[in-house]
C-alpha cells in the first residue's frame, strides 16, 4: 500500500512569543515493514536534525523572534505492507522494563495484570493477545475523556480514554510481567477516513523480536499502520512538544489526512 500523508499543526498566541523550541517527531523512517518514498517538513523557524536514543529522527525546531504562531507541515509518501525488517535497536531491551510516571502500577492495575502471568514472569503470544484484547474490553475509547499527562493507572480506574492510553496500560503491564514494551506513535489509514488523527500503539518483545499491538482496534499492526517514532511513553514519542517564553492565549489546532495512492 502506498500512503499519502500530510500533517499540520498550528500554534497561535493572543500576545506575542519571545521564543520558542519544539521537538518534532514527525519524520517516518524506512525499516519494520515500510519505506518511506518521500518526506519533507515545512515550518516558519530554523530546524537542525538528530537522532535521540530511542533511534528516532528528531527535528529541533527553533523561532527566536516575536511571533504570534507557528505553523508546521510534515508531508509524503510512505509504502507499508513490506517485508523489512526493523532498525537495529540502540539500547538494551532492560530499558524497555523501566517505568515512567505514565506507566507506573498501582494496585488495580496490578491485580489486573496478574490475570496473564506472574510479575517477572514474561507472557507468550497468546497471553499478549488476551492482554490486548481484554485492555480494549476494560477502557472504552472516549474522546477528551482524557490528555496528554493521563497515566495508565488512572485511565485504568476511569475506564475510558484514547489509543494513547490503550497503549500506556499495555505497555504498564507487560512491564510489570517482565515484558520489554516500548510505545509507538504514527498514523493508521481507514478506508472511510473516519480517523484523521495521529495514532498511537505498542511494540512487545517476544522470542527475539518486536511484535506490534494496536490495542485500540484489537489486532497486530499491518499495511494501514504507518510508524513515526518510539519510547517509553508518549512523552519520548509526540510527534510535536516544546516550551516557549512569552505570550499568552496558546490555541493548538492539528489536522491529518492519509490517503492511498493506486
């Protein structure tokens, strides 16, 4: 499948912003079942690109005059549905056990877990399976039920959220089980394009590889799954985050659109 993509965020500020930096996680690389046949990331500042430890292509996006917006726009083409393997992993699989304040357990969750094994114990295919799919049974997808500083253990308790926090209680778990998980940002294409989002899933290893989860619709990641970037948590892994000095009256507006060539 050949995907066209293209990706618009827009800040706009009631007063004007001395400065700002952002982080952007926006460019696709070639590698666990994709190639990336075109990309290009326009934006109204100075950008200097690097790679971060997680492998992932980071753009650092600096505007330091007065401005009352920021407009960003990552667009092309990637082909997905391939036989690639992934990149080489840079770090050992022991950081993908570690826990973030948006993975951390707590008792529900915990005993939640231990449904599928014991703590430490590690989980086979089938157990990941059930996992996902009892994850998706127990926290309904809500739109702005929850944000971006949501942890798992309190989307778990409201039962409800996003892809983001799907993922966040399935990578807390397979941790806890003694399962190195990783999150996942990027796009999902849908026939109807009734998600014009970006996405988020779940990477586990198992018997010596990656294997991915898209927990929020139930089902390993296939050709509609178009990966961006990953880490620990959805803070090592936004397509865009950054601080600034000055103004006020932030507004933050993002559109998305995925479409397949023939």
């Amino acid at each position: 499948m050949r995907l066209t993509i293209e990706h618009r965020t827009r800040y706009a500020y009631d007063t004007p912003v001395d400065y700002s930096i952002q982080q952007l996680r926006l460019t696709p690389q070639s590698g666990f079942g994709q190639r990336v046949a075109s990309w290009n990331i326009r934006v109204n500042g100075r950008m200097r690109l690097n790679t971060d430890a997680y492998g992932n292509s980071v753009h650092t996006l600096v505007v330091d005059t007065p401005h009352r917006s920021i407009d960003i726009v990552a667009r092309g083409e990637v082909e997905t549905g391939l036989d690639l393997p992934p990149l080489a992993d840079t770090l050992p699989l022991q950081v993908y056990l570690r826990e973030t304040a948006l993975t951390t357990m707590d008792e529900a969750l915990a005993d939640f877990a231990c449904q599928f094994g014991h703590p430490g114990g590690g989980l086979d295919l089938d157990g990941l399976y059930a996992l996902m799919q009892t994850v998706r049974e127990r926290i309904a997808y809500r739109r702005g039920s929850t944000d971006v500083a949501t942890s798992a253990a309190a989307a778990f308790r409201a039962g409800e959220g996003v892809c983001q926090d799907h993922a966040h209680v399935f990578i807390a778990c397979c941790r806890y089980l003694g399962v190195p998980s990783r999150y996942v940002s990027g796009y999902l294409f849908t026939e109807d394009g009734h998600l014009v989002e970006s996405h988020a899933w779940a990477d586990a290893w198992l018997a010596g590889e990656w294997l991915s989860f898209d927990v929020s619709n139930s089902q390993r990641t296939n050709g509609i799954h178009v990966r961006l970037a990953t880490g620990l948590d959805y803070r090592d892994a936004c397509p865009v985050s950054g601080v600034r000095r000055g103004g006020s009256g932030e507004q933050m507006g993002v559109q998305v659109q995925i479409s397949q060539q023939q």
